[in-house]
C-alpha cells in the first residue's frame, strides 16, 4: 500500500511540475507585454499609455474600464494577467 501512495505522490508532483512550467512561460509572455505598454516602467499603465499603444485607440477606453479592475485609473499587472487569463484563447 505505502508504495502506491509514493507512487500516487510521485505522479502528482511530476503533473503538478508539468502544469507550473506549461503557465511561467505563458506569464512570462504577458509580463513583456505589460512593460512594453508600461512606457514610463512606473508598473502600471495608464489610459494614455494604454491608448497609445492599442490597435484599435478608439476602443481603448472600454477596454481599459474592463481590465481596470479596482477602477483606479491604473491598471496593475495582476489586474492585466486577470485580463488575460479571463480572456477566450484561439
């Protein structure tokens, strides 16, 4: 019995490995992302940077409210991966 129970363990660390390594990769992604519309590196981002570096700048303030979670006028990075974690994936 206890060998199945170490091996039970042993399977669900590898998954649990497997998981954490598939989602850094796709964080760290989204973290550029984040800085490269950070223009001013403050680490947030605010409408203006928001909307300058948005494709559809007509937009961009509905989408901005969206993610702006606490409606703070900023948008953090947690409230940012929120966004995208929430978002429909092609």
């Amino acid at each position: 019995m206890k060998n199945n129970k170490t091996l039970a363990t042993a399977v669900a660390v590898t998954l649990l490995g497997s998981t954490l390594s598939y989602a850094a990769p796709r964080d760290d992604k989204i973290k550029i992302q984040f800085n490269s519309i950070d223009l001013d590196k403050s680490g947030s981002i605010t409408l203006e940077e928001f909307t300058f570096g948005s494709s559809t700048p007509n937009l961009a303030g509905g989408q901005f409210a969206k993610i702006d979670i606490d409606q703070d006028g900023l948008i953090l990075f947690d409230e940012f991966l929120a966004s995208k974690n929430r978002a429909p994936r092609k």
